[in-house]
C-alpha cells in the first residue's frame, strides 16, 4: 500500500497517507474503541448490576451500574483537552497510538477485575471497576476526534463528509462485534458459566484487536493539514486556551450540534435493552407463581412493566437494527457533499423530533411495531451520526482543531449520552411503564439541536489546510 501521493492543493509530490491506509486506520481505531466501549455498555445492563452491587435490590443494582457507565462520560471532557493538546501539538498520529493503548489496557483490565462477591473484594470490586471505566472514557475522549481528523485532513476535495463517515463506521461495526460475541458466549454456557467467567472474555479479547490497531497506526504519516501547520511555525503553545479565546461560539454549537444524536443513540442501546427485557406484569406474575412466592397486589400495582423479550432475543433485535445505522452513515456523506451539512442535518433532526412522538404506537405494536422502532430510530442514528465526522471539526482552524472538535464532541456526551439512561428510566418509572415521556425527552432535545444548527454556518466550504487561530 503506497503511502505517497500528490499533497491537496499543491502541485508537488509529498508523503502522504494513501486512501486505502486512512480507511483501514480510521475505521479500524474506532471499531476498536468502539467496541470496547459497548462490551462494557451490554455487561452493564446485563451482568454487572449482581456482580458488583450484589447487596442492592434490583433497580438500585441496575441504577449503580448506569452509575459507574456514566463515569467514562465525566472523563471524556477531560481526555479531550489531554489528547486534544498533545494531537494539536505534537500531530495526530502519536496521540492516536496513545489512545488506543489507554482505552485496550482499561478494558482488558476490567475482564481481569475479582467482583464484589469475593471476601475482601466488596468496595474495592466496585472502586476499581470506576477507576477503568474512568481510563475508557478519558481514552474515547481523545480517540474520534483524532480518527475524525486522520481521515478528514487526508481527503480530498469536496469528499471531506464522505471520508469522515469512515470513523463514525467504526459505531456500528463495534456495537455488532461487542454484542455478537456476548451472544455466542451466552448461547454456549450455562447461566452460570456466563456469570462466573463467560463475561471476561470479550473484554480480554480486545488485546487482539489493539494489537491489530496499533500494527496499523504506527504505519501512518502525519496529515498534511498538521504539517503545514509545523512548517508554518503556528502550533498553539496552550491549545485549550486558544481554542476558547478564537471559537467560544462555535465550542457552544458544536456541542448541542451533537446533542440530539447522543440522547438517540443511547436510549436506542441502552435504555432499549432495559425496557425491552424487562419482564411484563403478566409474566413477572407468572415467574413469582412458578416460585411459589406469588405477587401481592401491592407489588402488582407498583411493578414497572417492559416488553418481557429474552436478553439473547432482544440484542438479535438490535443487531438487526443496527445494521441499518452502518448503511445509513455510509449514505450520509454523499448527502452531507451534495447538500450540505447544515441542511441535512437541520432535515435529519426534524424526523428525530417526530420520531420521539412514535415511542409509545411503535413500542405498543408487538414485535413489528418494536423492530419498526429499532429500524428507523437506527436508520436516522446512521444519518445524523455520519456527517459528524466532518462538520464538528470544519467548525475549528487547524492549529486547534483537535482540541475544539474533541471538547465539543464530549461535553455534548454528558448533557446527552451520560445522563439519558438515568433520566430515561426516571421518566419510564414516572410514566407508569409507559415511554411516552422517554420519547419527549428526545423531541425536546432535538429542538435544542435545531436551534444550535439554525445558529450555525455551513461548514462545506471551509478552507480546510489553510485557517489557523
């Protein structure tokens, strides 16, 4: 695989990072990162809350884990300003290596961790659990941007949203094999194999993976845009600082710009995975009866129903939905180049809006109203997700673009992805067990996100080499 071509918008010959190498490099790194990132999100719907808060009734277990998936989402800020100095300092490459080996040493080391229920082990299980979780996040914090930069700062003209679609790729790809593997494992070991040790397995495999990751990173060339830069003597000395001095109002649009995708994405997972294996009244009655401890009336009238799918069913479910999030991204740059990304975008957020009105008709129409659900609410994750790649950092100069699309990337992460599950399962619980107030939550959401984008400029035409701070 070559790694010369003509530099963009020069006549000379330069050693730059071929197509086929920024694909693989892109997307590969956040299929990764990705993956790790869901294996841990799947074991903390389904494992995590018995075994490291094993003396907690079940929805505090359950809210505990949400507790502990949350703290990566804290520490995502934080990466991004660590590896957004060093990526906009020092380049992209080396910063990149160095997220990748953070986020796989985090995750192997969590499927090494004792859990709660061995003698000794019953704070620090859990104490160390966080401090891992906290090392994935600060990892991811640092990881897309880079990826989102690798590809876009080597694309060509007028392919930049397509180019930039490679790393949102990496989504889907890693939420597939994350659970996919969950899957095999559960299929093929008793209940209690799978509980004892079938979990540790997926995330001891990503030492695979890195491994995999790191032979291709180490392979690529610095990006041409990073390198005039250099040449051009005009690398921030502080690039957070500068960064909020030369673009505070595009740090503010670029967060809530993501706003809408995150609160989507993570109530598609996570808070999908809960509801819909959560038993229904009729059959948490029926288990309680086969038990011999039959449910009181009292209990009955407080049970918060879900769907009552089986865990294994139900992430064949999202599977299948979350295929079409991985076509739908690729679709999305072509749009994003033809149209623009603001308007797209603006398009896209108006049907999540009205998409949010449907939870409670499409969660209520039985096994097609629930794959209905899961296809189009993946289907628009895949169109707002895709042109991210390319417009949250077009919003930055060069110089600081590492650190302004990061920032913006990962403050959105808490006000959208960090809190949803727990404000999706509160307003689930206040409804009854109805969604309705789930799916409002996203509508008003994504009326924020409307006003961000309404706020902001179109971003195709940026001079993307030549705009420093």
């Amino acid at each position: 695989m070559s790694s010369t071509a003509t530099s963009q918008g020069s006549g000379s010959t330069a050693p730059v990072n071929s197509r086929g190498r920024v694909i693989v490099a892109s997307l590969i790194g956040t299929t990764i990162e990705f993956y790790d990132f869901y294996v841990y999100a799947t074991a903390a719907v389904l494992v995590f809350p018995s075994l490291f808060f094993p003396n907690l009734n079940a929805t505090t277990q359950l809210l505990s884990s949400f507790a502990v998936f949350g703290v990566a989402f804290v520490a995502r800020p934080l990466g991004s300003i660590v590896f957004g100095h060093f990526g906009d300092k020092f380049g992209r490459k080396g910063t990149l290596v160095a997220s990748l080996l953070t986020m796989g040493i985090a995750t192997f080391l969590i499927g090494c961790l004792p859990t709660a229920e061995v003698p000794g082990w019953t704070i620090l299980a859990p104490a160390l659990l966080v401090v891992m979780r906290f090392a994935q996040g600060l990892a991811l914090g640092g990881e897309w941007s880079g990826a989102a930069l690798l590809a876009t700062e080597n694309a060509p003209a007028n392919k930049r949203a397509i180019y930039g679609t490679f790393p949102q790729l990496g989504a889907p790809i890693g939420f597939i094999l994350a659970n996919v593997i969950f899957l095999v494992f559960s299929y093929t070991l008793s209940p209690e194999a799978f509980a004892a040790w079938g979990w540790r397995v997926p995330f001891l495999l990503s030492a695979v993976m890195v491994i995999i990751g790191l032979y291709v990173r180490l392979k690529l060339i610095e990006t041409p845009a990073f390198t005039k830069v250099v040449e051009s003597n005009e690398v921030a000395k502080l690039p957070i600082g500068r960064v909020f001095k030369s673009s505070w109002r595009e740090l503010i649009l670029g967060t809530f710009i993501m706003l809408a995708t995150y609160v989507l994405f993570y109530l598609m997972t996570t808070f999908t995975l809960t509801y819909g294996t959560k038993p229904t009244l009729e059959g948490a009655q029926a288990a309680a009866e086969k038990a011999g401890k039959p449910m009181t009336e009292a209990a009955a009238a407080a049970f918060i129903p879900g769907l009552g799918y089986t865990r294994n069913d139900f992430l064949w479910m999202l599977i299948a939905g979350v295929v079409f999030f991985g076509i739908f991204t690729l679709v999305a740059g072509p749009l994003a180049e033809k149209f623009g990304r603001r308007k797209m975008l603006m398009a896209v957020t108006a049907g999540i809006l009205l998409f949010g009105l449907l939870f409670v008709p499409l969660f209520s129409g039985g096994f097609v109203g629930t794959m209905g659900l899961l296809i189009i609410g993946f289907t628009l994750m895949g169109l707002t997700f895709g042109p991210m790649g390319a417009l949250l950092p077009e919003l930055f100069p060069t110089n600081v673009r590492y650190t302004g699309s990061a920032v913006s990337y990962n403050v959105s992460s808490i006000l959208g992805a960090a809190v949803a599950p727990f404000i999706a399962v509160w307003l689930w619980e206040l409804g009854d067990g109805s969604t309705f107030w789930v799916g409002v939550y996203l509508s008003i959401m994504s009326v924020l996100t409307l006003i961000a984008l309404f706020l902001s400029k179109e971003t195709r035409d940026t001079d993307y080499e030549n705009n420093v701070a």
